[in-house]
C-alpha cells in the first residue's frame, strides 16, 4: 500500500515568494489495486507521482509503501521495487527491445542469459511479437514502444508500478487496445499501481479508485469510477467527469438477461434476391462461425453479398456484459437493432433502445427506493423512543 499523509510540495517562485503544486495532500492507493489520479493541467498529479520515488522531494508530510517510510530508505533500494512508465516510454534508442528489457535486472546482477529469458516472456506477454526484440525503438510504432516500456517496467517484478500519462501520446485505437493488454496483465500480476492521467474516460476504464485532484494540488474527491459518476462531491468534480456521467455510469450497472430478438441473418457470397427475401432494409452479416461481421444494406447488393457492403460502425454487446452496452449498441448500429454477442463471440439476437431504456428506469427507481428506505430506517434510528 501506498499512503500519501499530509504531503506537500513547494517551490520558489523566483522572487522570494513560494508557489504550491500540491498541498496537504493525504491518499491510501491500497494494495493490488489500480489508483488513478485525475484531474486539470497543473493539478500535481505528475509532481505527486514523482515524490514517490523521489525523483522529486516533498516539502512536508510522509509517504510509505508497506509502512517504510520513502525518506528512510536508501534511494536505490525504493527504486529498485518500483516500476516507471512514463509517455514516449522513454526508452534507450541506442539499445534492441531485448536489451531494454534486460536493464534492471542486469543491473541488479542477473546473470545475462537469466535476463534475456525473462525479457523474452514479456515481451510476449505484453501482446508483442518476440521477432520485434532484435529491433531498435526507432523501428517500433507508438504503441508497440509503449509496450516495451511496460515490459521493461516489469522486468524486475516490482511490487508497485508507478505509470505517468503512458498510454496519452497514441492514437486512439491503440490507446484502447493498450489499456485492454493493461487490465488484462493486472488481472494477472496484481501490482499496486498509481496512474497518472488527464483523461476521464480512461481514469473510469482503468482504475479500481478515482482521486480526482484540484488546481494547486489538493484532493477534491476519492471514490470508485461508479461512485464518482453517480455522486460526484461538488460542482468542480461533476464539471470535469462531465455532462454524459449518467450515460457512462451504465458500464457499471451489469444487464439483466433480456429476450433478445432472433435475427435472420446472411453470409458473404448471399445473393441479392437471398438478402431481399429477409425483408428487411438492413441484414447482419455474420462469419463462418457466426460471429457478426456487419450489417448490409438490401438495396445496395446487386450480385452478392461481399465485405466492402459491410457497415462496422455498429458496436456488439455481450450478453454478460453492461446496459451501456446494450444501449450502445443499439444506438450506433445503423438498423437501430443493437447486436448481441455470447461469451464465445457468435451471434446471440438483437435487441433496440426502447427494450433498454425500461430497464434503464427500473433500476434507477430500484436505487431510489433503497436510498429512501435506508434514509427512513436511520431516521427511525435517531428519533428517541
């Protein structure tokens, strides 16, 4: 665990004056567990991120990890438990994937062969292709560079990571492949991590906690991503988690099962007249083993059914999956029928919006209700016999 106890840093101003980046700030990122640190630029998260390796020094207050406090102990023996990944990845340009990865534990006297054996698993493990590891950084794209840094960040299996912006210089498509890898690998290794970002949206994706911080480095709020979205704490925290926060509280809200509708459907090389028999102005197309593909337009196939008919801008849900989801899915799909998808990938049934919203109200009644029976038992509670 990672405990933040009255800490604050100052600096000098130039004049003889003092400015503030962050200021009696107190947190417990607990232990296996992701905490993100969000909020506007100048805010400190990168300046409370550093002071836990003490790249910088905190003015006042304690910082532990496991109860040590950071101060006490030998520079180089808190870094060497703890993993940094920064943006760009920052890695040695001069050196093959392989050799970055190998360079704490070299340094930390592992034999060579050792290290490379190690670096070569994660490197895989990371979602990288082993023949990259001969390859030099300038060889890598953005988001294969940000996975080397990961790897090289777990080269010496520390038991807190330390990640600053590492996914924010990508485009968006890798960006959410990367955080899917990073969920996946924590799932696996359960390491304490502190993540830094400016982005919402991935601060409620990733993290197990939310501190969102003010400017001029205090605490405005901590709390689960679902927590925050339903109830944010003031005008300042609901103002920056933003104005769809209701929409995007429905990823927590797990959907019952539902009666989906059982959709016909086609496969490419299906002839014209096959698709017009559906009787539908849009037909899902699904794959060899039934996985959907994408929905085609009945009056743009002339001969066949083939994949550059395919509209993909519809989403697919799972069924174990969340309402936002289901709801997503059926607003983007271009025949308003949201596909559905089992555990396995193969097509399930469709289901629209008007057959998600009524379970969208019913469960915020349900809530309102228990919060107005929990309000009138604790009232009941103080009211003296």
């Amino acid at each position: 665990m990672i405990r933040f106890e009255g800490v604050t840093k100052k600096y000098g101003d130039g004049s003889g004056g003092e400015s503030i980046a962050v200021n009696n700030f107190s947190l417990e990122a607990p232990t296996g567990r992701i905490t993100v640190l969000v909020g506007p630029s100048g805010c400190g998260k990168t300046t409370t991120l550093r002071m836990v390796n003490r790249m910088i020094d905190p003015t006042s207050g304690v910082i532990t990890i496991d109860d040590r406090n950071t101060a006490d102990l030998p520079l180089a023996e808190l870094r060497r438990g703890i993993g940094y990944v920064i943006q760009h990845a920052g890695l040695f340009p001069h050196r093959t994937v392989l050799d970055n990865v190998t360079t704490v534990p070299r340094l930390l006297g592992t034999d060579k062969k050792t290290a490379r054996l190690r670096a070569m698993e994660l490197i895989e493990r990371v979602g990288l292709d082993p023949d990259l590891a001969k390859r030099y950084p300038a060889q890598l794209s953005g988001g294969q560079q940000q996975r080397v840094g990961v790897a090289r960040a777990l080269a010496a299996d520390p038991p807190v990571m330390l990640m600053d912006e590492p996914f924010s210089a990508v485009d968006p498509v890798v960006r959410e492949q990367l955080q899917n890898e990073f969920l996946r690998l924590q799932s696996e290794l359960g390491k304490t991590i502190l993540f830094v970002t400016h982005d919402i949206d991935e601060a409620v994706k990733l993290g197990d906690q939310v501190a969102v911080l003010r400017v001029g480095g205090t605490l405005a709020q901590l709390a689960t991503p679902a927590q925050l979205l339903a109830d944010p704490v003031d005008d300042f925290v609901a103002g920056f988690v933003g104005r769809d926060r209701g929409y995007r509280a429905l990823q927590f809200a797990e959907a019952p099962e539902l009666e989906l509708t059982n959709e016909p459907t086609v496969t490419i090389g299906t002839s014209a007249s096959e698709v017009r028999a559906v009787g539908q102005p849009w037909v899902l197309c699904v794959g060899d083993d039934g996985e959907p593909m994408g929905w085609v337009r009945a009056g743009a196939v002339s001969g066949e059914v083939t994949r550059d008919l395919l509209q993909r801008g519809g989403t697919v849900a799972s069924t174990a999956g969340s309402l936002r989801a289901l709801l997503d899915a059926a607003l983007s799909s271009p025949s308003g029928r949201g596909v559905v998808a089992d555990a396995d990938g193969r097509f399930a049934g469709t289901i629209r919006a008007s057959e998600v919203v009524p379970v969208i109200e019913a469960r915020q009644q349900s809530v309102a209700e228990r919060e107005d029976a929990a309000a009138s038992a604790l009232q009941g509670e103080a009211t003296p016999a």
